[in-house]
C-alpha cells in the first residue's frame, strides 16, 4: 500500500491496467507498429533487391553464353555441333545453377532446352525484336517452365550478323527461396531487437512508477484534488516555497501577498524570504500579516540543497480581533465569577441576618447595596454606550472583591453616536487598564483606581489613575510592545493590542507620573482619540 494511501482516501481504480502495465503494453504496441512496418518495407526492398541480382546475373551469364563457339557454330550451320550442343549447355546449365538455358536460331526456335520434347519448339513469352536488332534484354515472363526472371542476348557471327539469342533464366520461387533465406537469417536480430525494447519497456515502467510513488495516474489526480480542496477551504494563506520562489499557494495567500501573476512559481515576497522556524508578525506589502514559518522534509524530486518551507499566512487584523473578543470574554467570565462570589457572600450574610432574627439589620443592608449599585448604574450611566457601562459596572464589584477603591469621575460623559470601531477601543483599553491598575495595587493598603471617560470637540479621551508603584524605569521605554511586561513571562499581550488598535484609529496611548495635590504620585495611562472634525 502508498505511503499517501494513509493520510487520504484514494480512488479505487479495479477496472484499469496498472501504470506499469499500461506503459509496457504502449511500448510494446509503439514497436510492433513501427517495427512490422519497416519490416514490410525492408522485405520488399530485399525482394526487389534479390529480383534485381538474378536479372543481372542472368544477363551476364546469357552474354557468356552467346560468345561460347560451340553456340556460334551451331547458329552458323555446323551440324556436328548442333548435335551435341543440347548436352553441352545442360551441363553448363547445372553448373550455373539456372533454371533453363535456351539458345534458338532467328526464327526463335529452340536449339537446347531441359526438356527435351521442347527442343524444336518456338520460344514463347516476352520481347523477340529485340534481339534482332542486336539489343539484350531482361524481363519477366510466364514461360513453359513458369513464371520466370531472364535474360536475352543475340548471338552474332564473326561479322555482327544476328544468328539467334541465348537465354538463361531464373524462376521467381527459387528468387523466393533466396528471399525467405535472407528473412530466416535476420530474423534473430528482429527478435533481438524486439526482446531488448521489451526490457527497456519494463524497466521504464518500473522506473516511473517508482517516482508515481506506486500510484495510479487516476489515484494522483484523486488525491491532488483532494489536497486542493483542504487547501482552499483554509481561512489561512499556505505557501510553499523552496530556493526563493512560490511553488503553491492557495487562494488565501494570494489575496493576502497581493499575487498578480495567474501562472507559479513568482518570488517570494522579500519579508518572507529566509525566514526560520517561528510564528511572527510582518508587514507583507503594507498589510500586517502573522506568519509561521516550518522547514519541511523535501521530496524524492526536489533538487539537493534547496530547502522547502511550508509558510502559514493569517491577517492579523483578524487575529487581533479574535483575541480581542477573547479576552473580552475571558475578562465578562471573571466580572461575572466576582459579581457571584460578592452576592454569594451576601446572600450568606442575609441568610444569617434572617436566621438571628434581625430583619432591621437585613433591610439595611439590602437598602445599601441597591443603593451603592444604583449609585454606580447611575455613574456609568453617563456614558450611554452599553457594553462599556456593564464592563465598569463589573469593575466596581472586581474592585470590591480585591480590595481596591474604584472611583468613576462625575465627569464621565459620552455623546450616544462615535465613529466606528471607538466604543470597541474604549471597551477593550478600559478593561485592561483598570485590571493592569488592580494587579499593580494588589496587597497594598488604600489602594485606589480613577477613571475618566468623557468627550469633548475635539476627541475622546480615557484616563486611568491608580496609587501604585507605577511601571519598572527599565519597561518604561518599551511599554506596549508584545511580551514586555513587569508580570512576568507571557504577559504584556493585553497593552500591546491596546495601543496597536487605538493606533489604527489615529489614538496614542501614553503613560506618565503625575502628583496630586497632597504631593502623592500617581501612576496614569492616558488615550487620547481625536474625532473628525463635522462638516459645518
């Protein structure tokens, strides 16, 4: 089973050939195909060719039989040659290995012949002018003995008078049986030849499905869509990347590196380039962007020495709003665990008040309570912006179940409508400022936390002021950058998002150490909004 067949599901393919099988058996045809072809060709090229040998060879010899004397003595009138030349050429006829010699007088007929009863006859088949005019001749006749291949030449006297013609001639099945011992001996080589494709076949075969991965092409189209679609069905950007250049990107990914280009591999972006294995922010062509970065295991195909990175792409936009709504949430979560634990603790003392009998005592208390609540509904009522009025409103019983005085400004004011994205900024810079001022007065004696939150014509600003020990000098100059905080290791997220979203907005975060009147110092974080100016 492939290796790959673990990770995804892929398509069975019963009714196919394997790859190896298919490619053998494509070889094999492409051989075959151009092999008995050429063959045929070859073939009717030697046949041709052996054709071609015995007509000249029959001419040659025919000439050799015309000038014999014993044959010109004959046709010049010489009885006694006459008589024994029938003998004389049959000989000479086994000697060539012909199948006749024929020598006749001017009127064709036969002096000598194979067969005896034929001696006398005429000559039959072909061209017998032209030996008459002292021209030689080869040809292909049907003949008594056959269709056959031969030559004629006229005798001439000692004065160039045409006394007859000598003919020898081949028949076409011996030509035959030259041909088919031509074809018998290079038929080894055809074997040969067809037998070393053959291995070759099955040796690139093997070849190919080694670098398939022992996969089907039905299999790798199967799996290469599937992959394609988890792909693309990311909110992240994935990227590939191997020597400098993109070699897969998913749609997300484009949009985010701003890719032009239809066709891969294009360059990576110069941030992205020589990254080690971490998670960090960039800006990406002016857009911030989270990348992670991993060095992976490069393929049996990828050239030695090019190392190949998988990088993961998200906006980071996105990702701050996500951990914005998450530490919103994490911060209602523990507003709403204080907010139980301090009316639990009430209810405990109403139970007990009840319990003793003292409902004077339980009726006050219930009456201070509302009271105090009414008091600070009445506060962060001011501020006429929903979620920030329930998230001071939970400050106040955090405050009181840690022990610190928190005071709401009597000038606290905001107008009903704000630009987009504001209230969000003030809830998410109030919540962290008021939880960093109670973790900087935690086990310190009157310990006390104002807020500002109020507008003005020309912006919004958010104070908060807490008595503590104020920030460490050695953080002061990096306050708001990511992992920098005087809590400790993994802090120091909630001030960074702060002052990256209140910059986004034109705000500036600032800090600084003023004294009250009583000469007490005061540590305070200020954001200051400026709001666009109305049309008049």
């Amino acid at each position: 089973m492939p290796a790959l067949a673990r990770e995804v599901a892929l398509p069975h393919t019963p009714q196919l050939l394997q790859v190896r099988s298919r490619l053998f058996l494509l070889t094999l045809g492409a051989f075959l195909l151009l092999a008995l072809p050429l063959a045929g060709l070859a073939s009717a090229a030697l046949l041709r060719g052996v054709h071609q040998t015995f007509a000249e060879r029959a001419l040659r010899e025919s000439r050799l039989v015309a000038t014999l004397p014993p044959v010109v003595a004959a046709l010049s009138g010489n009885a006694a040659e006459r008589a024994g030349l029938n003998t004389l050429i049959g000989r000479y006829r086994l000697t060539l290995g012909a199948a006749y010699v024929v020598v006749t007088d001017r009127s064709t007929r036969r002096l000598t012949h194979p067969e005896l009863a034929r001696v006398g006859e005429k000559m039959v088949g072909g061209d017998f002018q032209s030996f008459l005019r002292g021209q030689s001749v080869t040809e292909t006749v049907e003949g008594t003995l056959g269709r056959s291949v031969r030559a004629k030449v006229p005798v001439l006297s000692g004065s160039g008078e045409v006394l007859g013609l000598a003919s020898v001639g081949f028949l076409l099945p011996q030509v035959r049986d030259v041909f088919w011992q031509v074809i018998r001996a290079a038929l080894p080589w055809y074997l040969g030849a067809l037998l070393l494709a053959l291995g070759l076949a099955r040796a690139l075969a093997r070849r190919i499905g080694h670098e398939m991965l022992n996969l089907e092409p039905e299999q790798i189209a199967g799996a290469l869509l599937s992959f394609r679609a988890v792909l693309n069905s990311l909110d992240e950007g994935v990227v590939v990347a191997r020597a400098g250049q993109i070699h897969v990107m998913n749609p997300q990914a484009r949009a985010l590196l701003g890719v032009q280009s239809p066709e891969l591999p294009v360059p990576l972006p110069a941030p992205l380039v020589g990254l080690p294995d971490t998670t960090t922010p960039l800006d990406v062509g002016g857009r911030p962007v989270l990348v992670s970065a991993r060095e992976v295991e490069a393929g049996p195909l990828t050239p030695a020495g090019a190392a190949t990175q998988v990088i993961t792409l998200r906006d980071l936009a996105r990702v701050r709003e996500l951990a914005d709504e998450l530490t919103q949430a994490q911060r209602y979560a523990e507003l709403l665990r204080a907010q139980t634990h301090e009316f639990t603790n009430r209810l405990h003392t109403l139970a007990g008040l009840i319990h003793l009998g003292e409902t004077g005592e339980a009726l006050r208390l219930i009456h201070t309570q509302a009271g105090r609540h009414q008091a600070h509904a009445g506060a962060v009522g001011r501020l006429r912006h929903l979620r920030l009025a329930a998230l001071l409103l939970g400050k106040y019983d955090r405050a009181a179940e840690v022990g610190v005085q928190l005071t709401l400004d009597p000038l606290c004011a905001l107008p009903a409508q704000l630009p987009t994205g504001v209230p969000e900024l003030l809830e998410l810079a109030a919540g962290n400022l008021i939880e960093n001022a109670f973790e900087a007065l935690a086990g310190q004696p009157e310990a006390e936390v104002r807020v500002l939150i109020a507008a003005d014509p020309e912006g919004v600003v958010l104070e908060v002021r807490d008595n503590g020990p104020g920030v460490p000098p050695e953080l002061a100059a990096v306050l708001g950058e990511r992992g920098r905080s005087s809590k400790g290791q993994g802090r120091g997220v909630g001030l960074s998002l702060v002052r990256t979203r209140a910059r986004a907005l034109g705000a500036e975060l600032t800090y600084d150490r003023p004294a009250d009147e009583g000469g007490r110092p005061w540590t305070r974080f200020t954001l200051d909004l400026p709001l666009p100016e109305e049309p008049t």
